[in-house]
C-alpha cells in the first residue's frame, strides 16, 4: 500500500522535539523498554507511533503503560497493550526495536512509512491508544511523548492519569469488548466477584497487612478496600507513597533479600501480610518471623498452588459431566522452586510447563488449558479461563453453584494480564473458602533453600540461553562449569540468564541447605564474572 508522502513529513516534522540521545540503542527486553527517564523521550514518542499503527491495523484500541515497574524511582519504561489487554504481540517487537533506535528524524519517518505499508494500513486515520502511568514524577512527562507520537497518526491519545499496569491492560480488554471499562468498573467489578465468592464462608478476621511498595498501588487498593468494607476483609496500607519507590520495601525487595519490609517492625509475627511492586502486577505474601528482621514468603508458586487448590475444589463440585476432562495446566519458568514444582505434579496432578521469564511467553502458554494457572516465583500471575470453559460455566450457572463461582473467579482474577490487587482477592478467597491461616498454606511443601544474585558484565547480551533458559548455549564451556558446581551440591540446581530489565546477569541456585544454595550460587556468579567478561571485582 503506498503511503501518502505527508504523513512521513508529519511524522519527521513531529519527532523533532524528541531525539535518541547520543549512543542510547534502546533494547525490547522482558516488558518493554526500561532505562533511565531521561533517556526516554524519544523511544515514548515511538512508541506512541507504533501502538497508533497497531491501533490502526486491528481497528481497536491499544494501550501504553509508562512504568519502570520493580526498578529504582529514577528508571522508568513502558509496557504495550494488546487490543486483547495482553502485551505486545511478539511478532510487533521487531518494529519498536527498529524504531526506537532510528537515528535521525527521517529514517524514523521512513521506517513508519515501511511499517504502515507492509502491514497495509492506511494513515492517518482514526482510533484511540489509551496512556496511564505510574507514581514515577518523570511519568506525564513521557506520557506526553507517547501521546504526541499517537496524535501524529492523527488518533486520539487518551490520557488516562495514574493507574496500575493490569488496570489499563483490563481497560483496554473490557472497552474493546463492549464490557463497562472504566476504573470505578474495575473496583465494582472485582469487588463484586470477590464477595460471590466468599458468600457464606466466614471471615479470616485478622487484618491483611499490605506494602504498596511506595507506589501506585497504594492509593488505587484504598479504592478497592472501599468497595470491600462490608466483605470481611480490612487492610493496612504501608509504604504508600512517603519513602522512595521500591526502596526497602515492595515485592521485588522481599523477594530477594527476605527482610521485612520498611514500616512492619511493629506488625506481630504470623500476621497476614503481602507486598506489591511498583506498578502493582507483582504479589507476594508474607509473615514477620519471630525474633528477628526476616519474613516468611509465599511467594508466586505458592500462590499458584493455592489457586490450583481453590480450581480443584470449585472443578470437582461442577456436575461431574462438566467436571470430566477439565485440562488444568500450571505454568512455571525457571525460577519456580523445585519442591513446588513437585508438590504440583505429584500432590496435584495437574501438568506443569516452563516457559522463559516473562509474562508474555507464560500468558501464551497458559491458554493452551481450560484454565490455565501461570505465575512467576517473582509474584507476577493470574488464571486465565478459555472462551468455550466460561460459556459452559454460563450454561451451567443456572443450576450449578460451583458454575456461577467459577464464573465469578474468571471475574476476580484479571484476565488481561497479572495483577496484584485482582491477586490478593484470589488468595484471600481461595484461604477463606479453606478456612485456612498461613499456617497450612506453608505446610502444603518446604520450599528447597535458594539463593538469586546478581553480576554485572561489560555486555550481557553474551550469555546466550537455550532450553527455557534452564542451558547456557554461549560463553561455550560456561555451562559444563556450572554443571561441575551444580553436581558438587546437594539436591543442586543452579542457572543463569541475562536480565531483560536491568543491565545485569541473573544467577539461581538451590540446593539442600541454605548454605549449600548460598555457595552454589556464589560458585556460579563466580564462574559468570570470569567467563562471561565480568565487571568489577569478582563476586
Ligand atoms: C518484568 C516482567 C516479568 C519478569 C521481570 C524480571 O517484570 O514482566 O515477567 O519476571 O520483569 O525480568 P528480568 O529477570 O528479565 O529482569 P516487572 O515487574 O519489572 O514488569
């Protein structure tokens, strides 16, 4: 299709408040792009063009989250909307890496031209990209950049302010659906869901401690927790907003260093705790442990088991012609700890896949089930429903109360993408429907002790992985080191994989021991830094 000469002209004239810093190559990592915000401006006006050329080729609205998520305050990124909510189809990645690295207005401007042409849209045309962001102070600002880039499509950018991740991807799902998709919907919606299916069982009580991470999460779960006053469930907010983001606190933190967070010295041990990210996509729960600065994690695998219990339940009380042949699938990356891995197959019964990190490769595989149920160790997940299950659920809800409560899980638990405010209604819903404390959701297995480090290398681009990133195929010789270390632990396990949102390495160990794990991973980091063209002192 041949492009019309102005829109070119528009484009370049356009991009010109918005040039690629000098020796900035912006690279589509794991969610997107992240750097520094002030490296950002010119990838978010592209950005803004490409999800108006997406926006334009599906003839439905997209989204654009201006967001650095777990990373330091002075990060920040964004994450692309689907139509269908979820991220970015892969194949659209190859162009935001093109064009977020043109280096001159009109190779940008002729690489827009390419792209419309090849995908045979016209422009401009009419359409809409809907743009949030997170609590980061450089976040309007990009978000005027990527509205510029939308507007020079001639679509329209609409500005939807401060919001979580899952909350704009679940706008930009319902409103292509025709479903009520406004952020008073969400609330209504989810909190709805959540009191279907909690009807009749009776409250855990105590109240549900929350590290919003400093972050957006904050004041958007004050809004839930009004729609959920009469439900049984209070919540004590921490970290809202008056330290530094993901700074001491939030999911990322917990998860790596196990200490409590900032602000829950004085919350008594045992008590029912959780923890967002930045963004609020990520979950953890947690407890202080007695005597001391450390908490116990229940982290995303144990929150798969726990929906993966709460399926099994609310599966095996559906007509048992319904209930016959549901495929329940788990899936997992790398990062999953061996005994839940376990405990999954043997005590469940349910498969389980790997995926390599990122929501986007778990997403794709989870909708190969009926119910598919992914969750990063990281706490990034959800329990996405296919079409023709919750039509047999519609069916059936009539007549069967486990149909309807189903119905209300897919309701609850964000279909869009992972979130954290939708996960916490999933987990206290499946604890309270038990009658459980986090005393028997601990008992269902002991997680193997592992340790995750970081190494920083002058180009981590070097380290090449295969198999679900559970290989090295590149430093050659790199892997059959760590098959060495690995083999000298007991019950080992150990891989590494370059990061797709930090300029790092990643290094995961377990092992029968924490000492055991803390070696093997110190081994491993070690064997990184001195094949692998390491940084600085060797860990
Ligand atoms: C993003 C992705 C996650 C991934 C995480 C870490 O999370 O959405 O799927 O687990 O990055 O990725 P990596 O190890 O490649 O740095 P977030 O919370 O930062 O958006």
């Amino acid at each position: 299709m041949a492009v019309p000469a102005s829109i070119e002209a528009a484009v370049a004239a356009a991009s010109r408040p918005y040039q690629l810093p000098a020796g900035f190559r912006p690279s589509y990592g794991t969610a997107g792009f992240r750097a520094t915000a002030d490296l950002l401006d010119s990838t978010m006006f592209r950005c803004g063009i490409l999800m108006a050329a997406r926006a334009l080729k599906t003839r439905q609205i997209t989204g654009i989250c201006i967001t650095a998520s777990h990373n330091p305050a002075p990060d920040n990124g964004v994450k692309l909307v689907e139509p269908s909510g979820e991220m970015l189809c892969q194949e659209w990645e190859a162009y935001a890496n093109e064009l977020a690295n043109a280096q001159s207005d009109e190779e940008l401007a002729s690489q827009v031209a390419g792209l419309l042409a090849k995908e045979g849209v016209a422009a401009p045309g009419a359409g809409t990209v809907m743009i949030g962001h997170d609590t980061r102070p450089s976040g309007p600002g990009l978000a005027a950049a990527a509205a510029a880039g939308v507007r020079c499509l001639g679509l329209e950018a609409q500005m939807c302010g401060l919001l979580t991740t899952p909350q704009l991807h679940w706008m930009v799902m319902s409103r292509n659906r025709g479903e009520p998709c406004g952020e008073g919907d969400y609330y209504a919606a989810l909190a709805g869901a959540y009191k279907q299916l909690v009807a009749g069982s009776t409250s855990l009580g105590q109240t549900l401690y929350m590290d919003c991470a400093n972050g957006v999460g904050a004041s958007k779960m004050r809004e839930l927790a009004a729609h959920l006053a009469d439900a049984g469930l209070a919540v004590d907010l921490r970290n809202t907003g008056e330290g530094v983001l993901n700074g001491g606190c939030g999911s990322d933190f917990l998860q790596k260093d196990r200490q409590l967070p900032a602000n829950f010295g004085d919350v008594p041990p045992g008590a029912r705790c959780c923890a967002v990210d930045g963004d609020a996509d990520r979950l953890m729960y947690f407890t202080p442990l007695e005597g001391g600065s450390h908490a116990l994690l229940f982290d995303g695998d144990r929150i798969a088991c726990l929906s993966a219990m709460l399926l099994r339940d609310l599966i095996s009380a559906l007509p048992p012609a319904a209930a016959q042949g549901v495929r329940v699938g788990i899936i997992q990356t790398a990062y999953a700890n061996g005994a839940a891995s376990r405990y999954i197959r043997d005590n469940l019964g349910c498969a389980v896949e790997v995926t390599p990190t990122g929501v986007k490769y778990l997403h794709e595989a989870a909708h190969h089930y009926d119910v598919g149920v992914y969750f990063e160790a990281n706490g990034h997940g959800t329990v996405l429903f296919s079409r023709a299950f919750l039509e047999q659920m519609k069916q059936l809800s009539g007549k069967s109360r486990a149909a309807a409560e189903l119905l209300a899980l897919g309701v609850v638990v964000n279909q869009a993408v992972g979130d954290a405010l939708s996960g916490i209604l999933l987990v206290e819903a499946a604890l309270r429907r038990k009658g459980w404390g986090l005393g028997q959701w601990a008992a269902l297995y002991a997680d193997l002790p592992s340790r995750q480090l970081k190494v920083t290398v002058a180009d981590r681009t070097v380290i090449v992985t295969t198999d679900a990133e559970t290989r090295v195929a590149e430093p050659r010789g790199l892997q059959d080191a760590i098959d060495a270390a690995v083999a000298g632990a007991p019950r080992g396990r150990s891989f590494v994989r370059p990061s797709g949102t930090e300029d790092v390495v990643r290094v995961y160990a377990e092992a029968e021991s924490q000492a055991a794990a803390d070696d093997l991973a110190a081994a491993v980091a070690r064997l990184v830094h001195a094949q692998a063209g390491g940084v600085g002192p060797a860990p």
